[in-house]
C-alpha cells in the first residue's frame, strides 16, 4: 500500500513538472532564465520539472505569476478559459496553422531561387 502511493504521487509529480514545463516553453522562456526569476539554481528549477523536487503552494504561485497563468491551470489538462495573456487551444491551433502556412510560402521561394540560379 505504501509504494503503491509513492508511486503515485510521484507520478503527479512528474505530471505537474511537465506542464510546467509545457507552459514554460510556450512563452519562449528556458530553465536558467526561470531559476533567475525565481532566485533558486538551475538545478533546483530542473528538479521540479523533472517531478524531482515537490514545489511548495508559493514556489507554484512565483511560477504561475512569471508564466502570467493561474496557478490552478497547473493541475486541469486544458485551462478552461485563456488567462493573463494565455492562447487558447483554438488560438493555438489558428497560429500553427499560420506558421504552417508561412513555412510552406518560404519553401517555395528556396525552390524558385535554387531554379532560378541554374
């Protein structure tokens, strides 16, 4: 009974370390520049996504308010509504469409150049 609950709760863990992580990438931030705001190592920052270390309520709070989320998007699969400048999954979705649009444009202009050099 015991392991079977260290187990989960590392399992959560891991869980939680990964949308932050998730979310961290999403406003284009890296571990370092993370730890910095936090004022804790790089290291220590590593662990809690890495479902290593259990970050304190606060600890999550500092990290929700430099992600500009709720704290509480942490723990729901999908944030029900956009928070503090957050993209929706249909945001995301129209922008990656875009992205998508833009790179295949490019994609031809390398292709034209390359015949047009010849």
């Amino acid at each position: 009974m015991i392991a079977s609950t260290i187990v989960y709760l590392e399992m959560d863990l891991k869980t939680l370390g990964y949308r932050i992580r998730k979310f961290r990438e999403l406003k284009d931030l890296n571990q370092a520049q993370m730890a910095a705001k936090l004022k804790i190592t790089a290291s220590a920052y590593s662990k809690i996504e890495r479902g290593i270390t259990d970050p304190s309520v606060g600890r999550l709070d500092q990290i929700a308010a430099i992600l500009k989320i709720n704290i509480k998007d942490f723990f729901t699969d999908v944030p029900a509504h956009p928070t503090n400048g957050q993209l929706s999954l249909e945001q995301m979705d129209a922008r990656m469409n875009e992205l998508s649009e833009q790179l295949t444009n490019l994609q031809k202009m390398v292709t034209q150049k390359k015949i047009t050099k010849r």
